[in-house]
C-alpha cells in the first residue's frame, strides 16, 4: 500500500483529500492537527456592546474573501 505524505500537501490539498478520502482515519487526523496548529482570531468577547456588528463584519468579510 502506498503512503501517503500529508506534510506534502497544502492545506487545500489537504482539505480536498480528506474529503473525498473521508473514511481514512490517518487522513482526518492529520487534517484535524493541521487545523488545530492554525492560529485563531479573536473577533469579539462576550460583553462587547458592539458584538453583534463585529460578528456581522467578520462574516461579511469571510464571504467576501470567498
């Protein structure tokens, strides 16, 4: 069987492989650790008068990058 180098592959490759591999256990977890080594931005905190906008924003902006 040949083995596959998940460090090889981009995250979208990655991303792409995985899911049309999705019952290769050694393909999620290398996604999920993958995923899990990404940095997360903060957007708001619980209390911000402004939660609803900012949350709005970020979507927007994700979309829009899309």
């Amino acid at each position: 069987m040949l083995e596959i180098n998940y460090d090889q592959m981009s995250d979208q490759e990655l991303r792409q492989y995985f899911l049309e591999h999705k019952n290769n256990q050694s393909a999620l977890q290398a996604y999920l650790q993958r995923r899990n080594q990404q940095p997360r931005e903060v957007i708001t905190k619980v209390g911000d008068p402004d939660f609803d906008l900012k949350i709005e924003q970020a979507v927007e902006g994700k979309i829009r990058r899309k």
